[in-house]
C-alpha cells in the first residue's frame, strides 16, 4: 500500500509541476485529498499557495485531469478551502469541496447560475445580492452549518439531499418560477419570507424531514400554500417540543410560561404556520397531519397567559390523557395511574377507618389485584370490596375513581382510532 501511495504522490506533484503549480508551501489556503480506492484506502493532503495564480476551480479541473489521464478507475479526490474566497473564484460551480470557512462573498458574482455538489460546509453559507438575478441554483447531496439565499430573482431553485444544522432562511425579492426542495432534513427551522411567485410557479416539497416546522406564517395570500405540493414528508411531530420557543431578537431558546412581547410575536408566528399547515392537510384529507398540527397548536396555547382558567384546564387534560387525541399510549397510562391513585387511595381510606388490615400472603395478593380489576371494570357496577358490601367509602371512591378511567378509555379509543387514519 505504501508503494502506491509513493507513486501517486509522485505522479500527482509531477502533474502540478506541469500545469504551472508549485505545491508543498503550507500557508492555509487549499488542500486536496487524493484516495486510493483499489483494494486499499489511503489519503495525502497537498496543500496549495495562494500565489500560484491559479483560481480553486484550475485546481480542482487539473486534479481531475490527473485522475482521469492517469487511472482507469478515477481516484477519489477531495478540495479543502481552508480560507475565505470568493465565489467567483469557484467559477459558479463546486463540486466535492469541503469549505472550512464561511462563504458569502457572491456580491460581484457575474454568472448566472450558482452549483454545489457533493459539498460539506463547516461554517455559514450566505448566497445572497438582492440585486442580481440568476437563472438557476442548485445545491446537492451537500451539508451545511446555516444557508442563507437572498437573491432579486431566481427562476430555479433546486435542493435535493441536503442536511442543514441550523436555520434556513429563503428570500426571493421579485419572482420565482420553480421550487424543489427533495430528500432534505432540516434540523432547525426552515423560513421562506418575501417569496413573489409568478402565476405559473410550481412548488414541490417531498421526502424532506423537518426538525422544527416550516415557517409559512408570512403566507398571508396562501400564495405559497395554495401552488405547493407537500409530499410524503416527515414533520417529526414527536421532536417538536413546542414547551420551548426560539427568540429570534435574543437568539436563545425560552423554556417556561412567561415571556416577552419579543418571544409571544415569534410564538405567534409558530402557531399562525401551524394554522396554514393544518389548513393545507385539511384541504387534502389527510386527518393524520390535521390532528398533529392541531395538537402543537394547543401546545401553544396551554403556555399562553389569557387563556381563562376552564379552557387551560381543558387542554391540560386533554393533554395529559392522550396529547390532544394523538397518544393512545398515553391514554392507557392515565387509564393505568389514575385508577391506581383512586384504589390505593380507597384502601387507605378504609385502612385508617379499621375496615380492612394488610397481610404479605399470597391470597392477599390475589384479592388485591382482583378488586382492582373489579375497580377499573366501569360495566360492573355491583361490586362487594372485600366483603364490605354497601359501604359509602367505596361509593364515593368508586365513582370518582371512574369517572376518571371512564374519561382514559374514551381517550384512548379516540385517539387510537385517529392514529390508525394515517
């Protein structure tokens, strides 16, 4: 394995030399991996100096040019930017470079058209000149740190096979005609402000995974709801944790019940995007994302301060017995805590007034978990707790207690009944 490495590394500063480019002086500019895929696996970083005159992209095309003129089988090779350039430097198209630093210098961009392939960014991504226009973006099978698209007018956008650690912030001034977002995760929040599209626009969001939502709530006009065609994505509707809400002023995360007039309009726009997405599902029959948007929706307003006492006491219950009717799980643990509280609740009570005493036997046991079952059977109303017979005690307790277990059944076949509707 060393022996080929040797010669490639040989070969590889022979091609350099060649084409003009002295290699070997370290000074953080730009390196390139070169892989030996046959059989063994191997890498060697040459590193290039910025004084070379040679732009990235002359780089990158003589490393290719190296691969394919040398080896049948293209060696794998990987461009590091391990400093901030400009754009135009990468000639408008980028494919296999990691960037170690932010890019966003596009303001003197002169081409039409903005491509990243197979790119990794270990910090920001800024494309943005509100006063340019381009023809066609696309970003593929990349991952990101924050992307930030701010343009006049774009005709395509295209990102397919993304991942986006934190936020994605979309703004296309003057028109669009096409948006496909496909096969992405956005582990933050994705934000689409100031779209302006034209009649003809055609909006397609499929197999994406959201982390957090989609931020529709300068939707207003529905203009982007109403052309959109939201396709067998995943919402994560069990990692949302609308308990703790993002500040966009502070650029922190509130987790208790009262906030700011800054944190309340940024819960506002949470819900009002909540309200359109469940609007949109609810257009198109789907009961399943209908039911767990409204759920986040009451998340939201079981942490707002106006709400009047019985409406919170609603919710919490609503809440606690079966989310918001997307939890049968749940349902079954209330069945399962409340009727527990009440029996146990019952046997002390009729401990403390001498009318039952504790014995550690197995018949003991046995009676306990029988006038349990007896306690939670709400079709079985003449029940004889351990011989007692008519006793107030146990009415009072056995009422009560179901009440409650009759409230988690019926919670429980709701939203078992909503949950096998996907």
């Amino acid at each position: 394995m060393t022996d080929d490495v040797e010669e490639i590394k040989t070969k590889f500063l022979e091609h350099f030399k060649n084409a003009g480019i002295k290699v070997g002086v370290i000074i953080d500019y730009a390196a390139i991996e070169i892989g030996v895929t046959n059989k063994h696996t191997a890498f060697y970083n040459v590193y290039f100096n910025e004084s070379n005159g040679k732009t990235i992209k002359d780089i990158a095309d003589i490393a290719t040019g190296f691969s394919t003129e040398c080896y049948s089988d293209p060696l794998e090779y990987h461009l590091n930017i391990l400093y901030s350039v400009n754009f135009n430097e990468l000639g408008g198209s980028c494919y296999g470079i990691t960037f170690h630093e932010s890019l966003g210098q596009f303001q003197d961009f002169i081409g039409d058209r903005i491509i990243f392939d197979f790119c990794n960014f270990k910090k920001d991504l800024t494309i943005g000149n509100s006063q340019n226009s381009l023809t066609y973006i696309r970003i593929q099978q990349c991952h990101l740190q924050r992307l930030t698209i701010s343009f006049s007018s774009v005709k395509s956008l295209n990102l397919t096979g993304i991942r986006v650690n934190k936020r994605t912030h979309i703004s296309i001034f003057k028109m669009i005609n096409s948006i496909s977002i496909i096969r992405c995760e956005f582990i933050d929040r994705l934000v689409m402000p100031n779209l302006k599209l034209e009649e003809s626009s055609s909006i397609l969001i499929s197999k994406s995974s959201f982390h957090e939502f989609m931020d529709v709530s300068s939707d207003e006009r529905l203009q982007f709801l109403n052309r959109a065609i939201l396709r067998d994505n995943n919402w994560n509707f069990g990692k949302i944790k609308p308990k703790g809400f993002f500040n966009s002023i502070t650029g922190k995360t509130t987790t208790n019940n009262r906030f700011s007039n800054s944190v309340y309009n940024d819960i506002d726009l949470q819900q009002h995007s909540f309200r359109l997405l469940k609007s949109y599902y609810l257009k198109k029959g789907l009961q399943f994302e209908v039911h767990q948007f409204q759920r986040l929706i009451n998340h939201i307003n079981l942490t707002k301060d106006h709400l009047i006492t019985r409406d919170r006491f609603m919710l919490f219950c609503a809440r606690i017995s079966n989310d918001f009717g997307t939890n049968y799980v749940r349902g079954l643990i209330f069945i399962l805590v409340t009727s527990l509280f009440f029996y146990l609740s019952l046997l002390v009570t009729l401990y403390a007034n001498d009318q039952i005493i504790f014995t550690l036997s197995k018949d003991s046991f046995i009676s306990f978990i029988a006038h349990f079952l007896d306690f939670t059977n709400i079709s079985k109303w003449k029940v004889d707790f351990f011989g007692l017979k008519e006793n107030n005690i146990v009415n009072i307790f056995l009422y009560l207690g179901r009440v409650f277990v009759g409230f988690g059944i019926y919670q429980t076949i709701t939203s078992f009944r909503r949950s096998s509707n996907i």
